[in-house]
C-alpha cells in the first residue's frame, strides 16, 4: 500500500476543525494522518487534542506580521514541515497569516477553512461581520491559502441560512457544524489526488456531486465521502 498523504496543521484555538480532520483520518475516511500540529499559542486547545492523539506537537511564536520574528518564524515553520515530511498543509483555525516561505514550499498545498461565503467577510469576524450587513445566507469555504488573508482558489462552499433572531454565536455554531463537514472533505479529495487549479479554479476529477442539500444548507460541490 503506498504511503499514507501526511498532514502538517496549523492551528491558533480550540481546534474542532483539526479534531474532524483527525477523526476522519483515524476512521479511514480520509486517507491521510496528521503527522504534526503547529501552533502559535501554547495555550491553543489545538495542542491538547493533538497530543490527545498522539500526534507530535510544536510551538512557534510568530510576532507581528512581517518583522523578523515573523519571517524567522516563517523559516521555522519550512523547516518543521520538512522534517516531518508533510505533503499537505492544513490551516485549522489559524489566526495568523501564513508566511510566504510556507507557500512556496507548498504551492497549492495550502488549506483554510473561513467561516464565510468567501470572497465576503475575510478576515477574523466572519460570522460577526455577516450578521451586522444582514446577509440572509451566510457560510463557510475551505480554500487553497494564497499570502492574503483568507484568499486563493476555492474547494468546497457549505451556505448557511440565516433565521429570525440570529446573532453572531448562534449562526457561528451552525456554520462550524458545516466546517467540519466540509474540511475533512476537501482534505480527502486532496488526499485521493483529485484536485487541480487552473486559472485560479479548482477542479475535482473524478467530478463530485454537484451539491449536497440538507435542511436549507446547500454545499456545493456535493459530499462524496462517507
Ligand atoms: C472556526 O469558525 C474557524 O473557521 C475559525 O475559528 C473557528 C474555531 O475553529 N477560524 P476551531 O474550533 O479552532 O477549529
């Protein structure tokens, strides 16, 4: 059997994206294992979970967008993700900006997740920002990560309705619901090598369902894995 894809994360809090991404990995729906956690924070709830697992763990302080703590940090991270012969990056829940040694090492091999309908609402409040422009669908899209915030060629989309009196937690609570669906997928169908990008587009060969519709949530493309 060939070798299992390998999985580098990169987490910044309490890591329930990592934990789908994990228990898909342990019950074989995806076939890859995450091989590494790195986080920023040592107190990250991430770290807890990876150890939890079994799964090495790393801490890098980053510092404030480009200075030399960050591009040190940068480095750091190259060399980590070397060491550990990571195939694919997952960003899950990372708050910070993901330097540009990374992704070039890794060029489409990038992964976010972002809890909204991308390109709206990038940056930290997602969900918060939605809610105050009165949106009435809302989301989350999990993305190959170019050197901008929550930016570059989109995987898979899950849209999220809104209902009367929602405020930022409760929408946020039903869109990481979506998160965990669709990040695990994504990372599967990576793992199965079917993902490519063209002309900032990304294609999934053998083709996917074109949606999964589920009590008013659309996700699109569809779920195929278990
Ligand atoms: C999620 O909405 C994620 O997309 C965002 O932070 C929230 C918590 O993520 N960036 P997690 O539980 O740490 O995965």
């Amino acid at each position: 059997m060939a070798d299992k894809l390998r999985i580098g994360a990169f987490a910044s809090g309490g890591g329930s994206n990592l934990q789908a991404i994990i228990d898909g990995c342990e019950d074989a729906r995806i076939d890859a294992e995450v091989v590494v956690l790195i986080a920023n924070k040592a107190s990250a709830g991430a770290m807890e979970r990876a150890a939890r697992h079994g799964i090495a763990t790393e801490r890098v302080r980053v510092g404030k967008d480009l200075t030399d703590e960050f591009f040190a940090a940068d480095e750091q991270h190259v060399k980590l993700l070397a060491d550990y012969c990571v195939d694919l990056v997952v960003m899950a829940g990372y708050m910070r900006r993901i330097g540009i040694g990374v992704l070039n090492a890794y060029h489409h091999r990038v992964m976010n997740i972002h809890p909204a309908l991308l390109p709206s609402f990038p940056g930290a409040h997602g969900q918060r920002d939605a809610v105050k422009k009165g949106v009435k669908v809302a989301g989350c899209t999990v993305h190959f990560a170019d050197e901008e915030f929550d930016r570059g060629p989109i995987i898979i989309q899950a849209a999220v309705p809104l209902v009367a009196g929602d405020d930022e937690d409760a929408l946020g609570g039903r869109i990481l619901k979506q998160e965990h669906r669709v990040y695990p997928q994504a990372v599967q169908w990576f793992a199965q090598g079917r993902l490519t990008v063209e002309d900032y587009k990304v294609r999934i060969e053998p083709a996917a369902p074109a949606f999964t519709s589920e009590d008013g949530v659309i996700i699109s493309p569809g779920l195929d894995m278990a």
